[in-house]
C-alpha cells in the first residue's frame, strides 16, 4: 500500500480519534464538574483543586474541536464527496490552526487582557464557522450540492448545530468567574454557592445537547443510514 493509498483512511482514523477526544474529555468535564457541586462532601480547597483539573482536561475537547474543522473538510475531499475548493480547505486549515493557538494561549495567559482579547476572537471566529456548518448542511440536504450524500449533508448541519450548543456552553458558563470569586471571598453558604449552583445547572442543558449531537453525527458517519 503507497503512502497515497494509506492518505484517506489514515485521515479518517485521525478524525475519530479527535472524535474519542472531544466526547471522553466532555465526560471527563462533567465528572469534574459533579465533584464540584457537592460542597458537603469536599472542602472548598479540595472543590478548588477539582475545578482546576477540570480547565485542564477540557483543554482536550477544546483542542479536538479546532482541528475538527479541518480535518472534516480533508476526509470530505479525500473521500470523493466533494471536491472542496483549495482556497476553501486551506482557509479551513488556517483557521483551524489559528483556533487552536487562541485557545492554547488564552489557556496560558488565563486572567489577563491577552486571554481575554483572544477569547473575543475566538468567539467570533466560532460564530462564522458555525454558519458555514449550518448553510452547507441546509443547501445541500435542500438541494444534493454540494453534498451529494444526504447522510453527510445531515452531518454537516448537525456539526452546526453542535458549534451552536458549545458556543452557549461558554456563554451560560460565564458568570461562573465573578461567582467563583465570590465564593472565595466570602466563603461557602446558601448566598455564595446557590447562585453559581444555578449557573451550573443552565451549563449543564447545553452540555447534554452537545453529548446527544455528537452521538447522532457519529452514527450518521459511521452507518450512513441515508
């Protein structure tokens, strides 16, 4: 087998793998995150160091999403589903790779303007990706192009849908930060935590949305029912 021949079904292994990332380090997150909650059964510094670990494993999905974009786009044009334009794949790619350096450095210079400038982008750089998921998955499912399949073309517009999940991840997650502090300041009780509990709780909806879409969008490439 030449490396050619090795190129697509490498790529598609690759692409799984992000997909094993993204969903097991989400588990991962939300297991964290239940620890958290139980303000009964651990002191605030060891619910702290939880916290901590878990903006450290969600660095895996987080970094599996970015290059997902990509990635997707390469198997689509490897596979024969369609022959995504090069200006295209390689906007995708930079994208993608640009992403990927937003989060990994708001990650390191997390709690200044540098991470906080580079959220902003990140955000609006999500938003614009999310609407080229959702309008390739709509005119293709409305019209057979530019994807054929109707199984990918659902996929498509599913992967939209999970960017629109995850964004309001990060939006119903982010009172979190004054409400930590809060916490810290003044301590553990019903005044301090109910409100960040509540917070949590709206987080979580978005999260089992996310969890339900990647299994469908999963199955769907995986057994191709249509």
């Amino acid at each position: 087998m030449t490396l050619s021949d090795l190129a697509y079904p490498s790529l598609v292994y690759f692409h799984l793998f992000l997909f094993v990332l993204w969903l097991g380090g989400d588990v991962g997150v939300f297991l964290a995150g239940q620890h958290f909650r139980k303000r009964h059964l651990y002191t605030l510094d060891q619910r702290i160091a939880l916290l901590k670990l878990l903006v450290l494993i969600d660095m895996t999905p987080r970094t599996a999403w970015a290059l997902m974009v990509p990635v997707s786009l390469s198997v689509v044009t490897l596979g024969g589903f369609w022959a995504v334009p090069g200006l295209v794949l390689a906007g995708a790619w930079a994208a993608g790779l640009i992403w990927l350096w937003l989060v990994w450095d708001a990650h390191f210079h997390d709690m200044t303007p540098r991470a906080a400038r580079n959220r902003r982008i990140e955000f609006w750089l999500k938003n614009a990706i999310t609407l080229g998921y959702l309008g390739l998955g709509a005119v293709s499912l409305a019209t057979g192009a530019p994807l054929a399949e109707k199984w990918l073309a659902a996929k498509a517009l599913l992967f939209g849908l999970i960017f629109v999940a995850a964004i309001m991840i990060d939006v119903a997650f982010k009172p979190v930060g004054p409400q930590l502090a809060r916490l810290l300041k003044e301590g553990s009780s019903d005044e301090t935590e109910v409100p960040l509990r509540r917070t949590m709780d709206r987080t979580r909806i978005w999260v089992f949305i996310v969890y339900g879409l990647l299994i469908v969008t999963s199955y769907l490439g995986a057994v191709k029912p249509f």
